[in-house]
C-alpha cells in the first residue's frame, strides 16, 4: 500500500488534546497508525514538539517506525514541492 505523505503542523498534534479538535486529530493519527499517511515533519516541528506539554510529545513520540520522515527545510525551495507556504523571512 502506498502512503499518502502528509505535512503535519505542531496544531494538528496539540489538537489531540483540544476538546474542538479532538475528533478529527485523533482519527488521523489513527489512520497514521494503520499505514494510510505518512507524517512529515520539519526541524522546526520538532523544535516547537520538543517544548510542548508532555501529552503533546506522547502523540508524536508513540507513532508506530517508519510512519514519520523528518525534513530539514530551511531554504524557500524546499517548501515548494510539499506545497508548503514558507515563513517570509526565507
């Protein structure tokens, strides 16, 4: 089965936790879990993860190996293939 590679902001984590976003974040890493999506995360997600509360850190660090691809983007051209808008100071 083909994985879906899906960008995943620090809100989509912390929404596991937010009585307004429980639902629809839970069930998608639910579906992380199963092998449908594959999460990509940037060093500034990890960065913003590693100052999150512990509950937080527990979604991204119980995600089942090989369901997340770290990138290192830091340049604008590293944003456009993942359709990805860039902070402006890039």
């Amino acid at each position: 089965m083909h994985k879906i590679r899906v960008y995943v902001d620090t809100s989509v984590f912390g929404g596991t936790q937010d009585e307004e976003f429980f639902a629809e974040s839970n069930n998608f890493f639910k579906l992380v879990r199963v092998g449908k999506y594959m999460v990509l995360l940037s060093d500034e997600n990890q960065r913003e993860l590693s100052n999150s509360p512990d509950t937080v850190q527990d979604v991204w660090q119980n995600l089942p190996p090989g369901s997340v691809e770290l990138k290192t983007l830091t340049r604008r051209q590293d944003f456009l293939p993942m359709s990805i808008s860039p902070p402006k100071s890039l």
